[in-house]
C-alpha cells in the first residue's frame, strides 16, 4: 500500500485540553499534526502561533508537527516554528513576496517546505520552485475556517498536480486540506493525494480511533 499519512487539523481539537487531545490523536493513530496558523489578515480568523507549537513539544509529542501559515507577511515567523519543533512549513504564494527566497528560509532553518494552493490559486508558481518543494497542498475549502465543504474541483487539480510531481521525479508528497471525510477519502486518493487533513470529521467524530481506523480502511481497498 502507499504511504499514506493521516493529519488530524488541532483546529478542531479542545483548545482547552490540547496536549491531551493531540496526544490522544496520534494514540488513535493518526501520523502527523496540523497546525493551522491564522493571522485575521491573510484570513479572517486567528489562532495560536510558535508558544503553542513549542508547548506540544515541551508536552511530549514527538509526531511530526506540519505547519500550515496562513499569515502575510511569511517570513518572520519561519525561523521561530522552525525552533518551536516544526517539521513541515507551508505557506501561500499570495502571502509572500518573494516565494523562492521564503522556501528557501524554510530549508535554511531545517525543516521540510511546501506551498498551499487556494481552490482558486493556479498551478503556475510551482513551475519553477518544484526542486525546493517537499510538499503541495491543496485547499480543498477556502482557507480560515473548519468544518466546510469539500470542494470538487479539487480532484482534478489535484490529478494535474500529481502528473507534475512524478513528471519532476522528485520525492514530493500531495497534501490535501479541508471537508476530507471517511465518505470521500478514496477518492482524493484515487486522484494522486497521499497525506490528508482532516479536522471535524476526526475531532467531531467522538470517536478518534474508530473514524481514522474507517479512512484507513476506505485508503486500503
Ligand atoms: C482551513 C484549515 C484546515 C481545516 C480543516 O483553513 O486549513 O486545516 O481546519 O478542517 P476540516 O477538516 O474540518 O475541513
Ligand atoms: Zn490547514
């Protein structure tokens, strides 16, 4: 089977318990942690930067921590998640101004890059930064919130998407983010997506173990 990776968003997690709640997470199976990082600028909401990040790692959680900026201006704070314990940085090509310099910042300071792509973000500006890129993720839903809908569209990009990175022959993995779901799951693996997001549909669930077990079943049939 692929090496898929399951990312539980702590958007949706109890903010009020999170160490205990990411804990009971990866316990439950999951392989990675997203860290949805909102500014009110870039987006209209806001949440928890790299203190928050640096309390996980003080906790003890040792799974890898994928960071997801939704912040313009990008740059200060690669440098500050990258020595909070973050393992992966992206962030939008909307929100810097100078998108190479940005992922090589992020390579600099130890950490794996990416880009994210909003539904309506073309894939143009990965033609001439695939070699910087460890990760692409897609937005399946328009960035700032949890809990909406998958947006279909998104299949199809993420098929153009998967075409170019084994057209590149590099080791760079398809991340999908938003409205993923025990019900469309393998389809978005079908289209070439190997490392899903998913916050309300494990957070929400009640069920943490029983709802990542379900995916993991949908991704191996
Ligand atoms: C949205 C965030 C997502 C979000 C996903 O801006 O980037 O990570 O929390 O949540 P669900 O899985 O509920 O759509
Ligand atoms: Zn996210």
């Amino acid at each position: 089977m692929k090496d898929f990776k399951i990312a539980p968003s702590i958007l949706s997690a109890d903010l009020a318990r999170l160490g205990d709640d990411v804990a009971k997470v990866i316990e439950s199976g999951a392989d990675w942690v997203h860290f949805d990082v909102m500014d009110n600028h870039y987006v209209p909401n806001l949440t928890f930067g790299p203190m928050v990040c640096k309390a996980l790692r003080d906790y003890g959680i040792t799974a890898p921590i994928d960071v997801h900026l939704m912040v313009k201006p990008v740059d200060a704070l690669i440098p500050q998640f990258a020595k909070a314990g973050a393992d992966y940085i992206t962030f939008h090509p909307e929100a810097s101004e100078h998108l190479d310099r940005s992922l090589q910042l992020i390579k600099d300071n130890g950490c794996k890059a990416g880009l994210v792509l909003n539904p309506g973000t073309s894939l143009e500006c990965l033609e001439y930064v695939m070699d910087r890129l460890d990760v692409i993720l897609l937005m399946s839903v328009n960035p700032g919130f949890g809990g909406q809908k998958f947006i279909d569209t998104t299949l199809d990009k993420a098929r153009k998407v998967r075409q170019l990175i084994d057209a590149s022959g590099r080791d760079i993995r398809l991340e999908i983010d938003g409205g993923v779901n025990v019900a469309n799951i393998k389809e978005i693996a079908e289209a070439g997506v190997d490392t899903f997001v998913a916050g309300s549909a494990i957070f929400n669930s009640g069920d943490y173990k029983g709802s990542i077990d379900q995916m993991r079943q949908q991704l191996s049939q």
